[in-house]
C-alpha cells in the first residue's frame, strides 16, 4: 500500500511476466514438469472496480496450453505433483503465506519419501533458475531492449539542446521522466539520477530542488522500460555551451576507457576482466594528466552489470565453482566506468563523471544498444542550440 487506502501502482514481477508474458496482478504460475497452471480467482471475474487482475483476451492467448485453475487449488496441485519430482524450486521469502504453505508439502512429502529413498526433497530459490534461463537474451528480446535504449536516447539528446541554468534537479528529471511517457514507454526503468555540482559524485544521487548553476556540470542517470526490457544509460552535461577544463579532463579520462572496454568485449572472457581492464585505462588517464588518487576510491563500483527485464538482471556472475562467468553470445550488461573526486583536499574536488551504455555479445563483438550522445564536440554542439524558451516544469 502506498498509503492508508491507497495502493501503489501495479508493476508485474519480472519473472513472472518473463514466463508468462501478461500483465495480471493477484496470480500465480506453477509449472510441474511438462504441465503448466495458471492461477487465479478472478479468470473469469468482470472489472467493477478496477481490473489489473481480469485476464483481458490477448492474456488468454498468451497462456494457450496452460490450465487456468482458480488460486484455492494451489495446494491441491502441489500435492498432486509434488511426489513426481526430486526438487521444488519457489521465490523463497518473498510472500510468507507461499513459504508456509510449500514447506508444509514438503516436510508432509519428505515424510511419505523415507519408504523408498534417504535423500529429501532438494529446495532452491526459483528466481535463481530463471536467471539462468534470462542470461542469454532470444533475438525478439534484444529488439526489445534496442527499442528502449533507442527511444531513451533520442531523449537525452532532447535534453541536451535545453536550457539547464538556473532550473532545478527536479526540473530534468521531470523533463526526461515526461518525455519517456511521450516516448510510449510506460515506466522508467528505475528512479532518474540528477546529480549537478559536486552531488555528481553521489552515484545514486536522487534530484532535490537544487538549482543548476554556470560552471558546472551534471549527472544524468535515467532511462525507459520498453514492453518490459529496461535501458540504463548515464551521460554528463555541461550546464552551459562547452565543459571546464578539469571537467574536459575527467570526461576524456573515462570516455575512453568506456570506448576501448566496449571494443574489448567477445564471448569468451568476463564481466570481471572489463573490470580490470576499465580499471586500468583509468588509471593511465589520470597518470596522463597527473591527477593522483587511490583507483577504488575515486571509481567504487563495478564497471558492469547484467541488464534486460530488470535494469540489474537477477543472474548470477560466477559458476557453481565460483569462477566468474564468461560472457555468451546474447548476454547483455552495461559498461559504465566512472570517476568521481570526493576528497576536499584534491583539485578537481566535486567532479563526478560515470558513462554508460548498454551492450548486448555477438558473435566477434557486442552491439552497443544506446546511441545517446557522448562525443565531447558533439555534447557541446548540441549544447550550442540551446531552446531557452522551453516551459519550466
């Protein structure tokens, strides 16, 4: 609830809508071997009210060849099948009715087991098993996540020939969330980051009513969820036609270790070597302008993670083994490498500069899937046209 009587907007889970493919509050989908179950109360419900949980048409289509079972014969089904199989996978601690009621089969099961076998019933988180299967991105689902990435784009590049001087955080980020609705997608793929002045160097820097100033620059993290695959994508902008030198420093820094990190990629190596690798094109960047600093302070994140239906896909990095993993065709992250000076005593203190894009493996390479510009003479070309007549959300 987002408040006494009133609920938040629905957002379907991922895995879910992953599985399923429909938009359906208030259900649940139980696959035992070959068989699948639909379950709902409300499938054949008529909306009064509100009808985020009727099953319109098209979702009946989607769900051909399931059983579409009212939600009281959950237990039923998994007592009918659960003898037929060695484990039982379910999203362990995310609704305490569910755990209470899986675990009750299984110790109920484990006892019927001990007449014909000494192992037990084996339990595992199912959102671990989807994220395998969501690792390596299917053909239509990297339309899908182009498509965000492209109409994300085509914004920032719309915010960059906007007047920033003298508006507030909120201001952009209003601009950019407005014009991802205009865009067709539905929700942002996560809370928009504005972070302007020395805030560009909070990674996750939510936008306050801070006004934007001369001289300065600022950190823009935001992006649009398309059909259901997210976009993540970061560029820094001057507030005024061109950046300050120390800025220019910074950004040249990282924009090329984002360059050269983005042509490193092919199947084979892994998330943790472009780590390394990113790593140390920034370090040579900064040695080349003499800028000191510890690399783990001045960049405290990872240079990648995993993206499609949520902007940090839930696959695992490393094997069973714990080796990390290497990368397949198909597989999509980001590569996002930053500088962020947050040390008082240091010259180029309050500088925050993070770029990212998101890439997708083929079969030499990778495909970059964002375009928002980046070049620093094309970011200042645009910042040359500026509109200074644009309504102030």
């Amino acid at each position: 609830m987002r408040s006494h009587s009133v609920a938040h907007r629905f957002k379907t889970a991922s895995d879910f809508l992953y599985l399923c493919g429909v938009h359906v509050s208030e259900a649940c989908l139980l696959i035992a071997g070959s068989k699948s179950y639909f379950l709902s109360d409300s499938i054949e419900a008529t909306a009064l009210w509100e009808d985020v949980n009727i099953l319109m048409d098209d979702d009946r289509l989607k769900l051909a060849g399931m059983e579409l079972r009212p939600f009281y014969q959950l237990k039923e089904i998994i007592s009918d099948h659960m003898k037929e199989f060695d484990r039982v996978a379910f999203p362990i601690g995310s609704n305490e009715a569910l755990d209470r009621l899986v675990l009750e089969q299984v110790s109920f099961t484990n006892r019927s087991r001990r007449r014909f076998t000494s192992t037990p019933l084996a339990l595992c988180d199912s959102r671990m098993l989807i994220g395998q299967l969501r690792h390596v991105k299917e053909a239509d689902e990297i339309c899908l996540m182009k498509e965000a990435a492209q109409r994300t784009s085509r914004v920032y590049r719309k915010l960059f020939q906007e007047c920033l001087e003298g508006r507030q955080e909120r201001d952009v980020a209003d601009f950019l969330e407005s014009e991802f609705m205009k865009a067709g997608m539905s929700w942002t793929a996560y809370e928009t980051i504005v972070g302007s002045g020395d805030r560009a160097t909070t990674l996750h820097a939510r936008a306050t009513s801070r006004v934007l100033r001369s001289g300065e620059a600022v950190l823009i993290d935001a992006a649009g969820e398309w059909q259901g695959y997210c976009a993540d994508i970061t560029r820094v902008i001057p507030v005024d036609a061109v950046f300050g030198k120390m800025h220019r420093q910074v950004y040249d820094i990282v924009l090329n270790a984002q360059e050269q990190t983005i042509n490193a990629v092919r199947p084979g190596i892994t998330l943790r070597y472009l780590h390394e690798m990113s790593q140390e094109l920034l370090l040579e960047g900064l040695s080349r302008y003499r800028i000191g600093g510890d690399i783990k302070e001045l960049m405290p994140h990872g240079t990648s993670h995993w993206i499609g239906m949520d902007v940090h896909d839930p696959s695992a990095y490393v094997d069973e083994a714990g080796r990390p993993l290497q990368l397949q065709e198909g597989m999509s992250f980001t590569i996002e490498p930053g500088l962020y000076f947050r040390e008082k005593t240091s010259a180029y203190y309050g500088i925050g500069v993070r770029i990212e894009d998101d890439v997708v493996v083929t079969g030499e390479g990778c495909e970059v899937l964002s375009s928002a510009p980046k070049q620093l003479e094309e970011i200042e070309s645009l910042r040359s046209q500026l509109n200074k007549n644009l309504d102030r959300h």
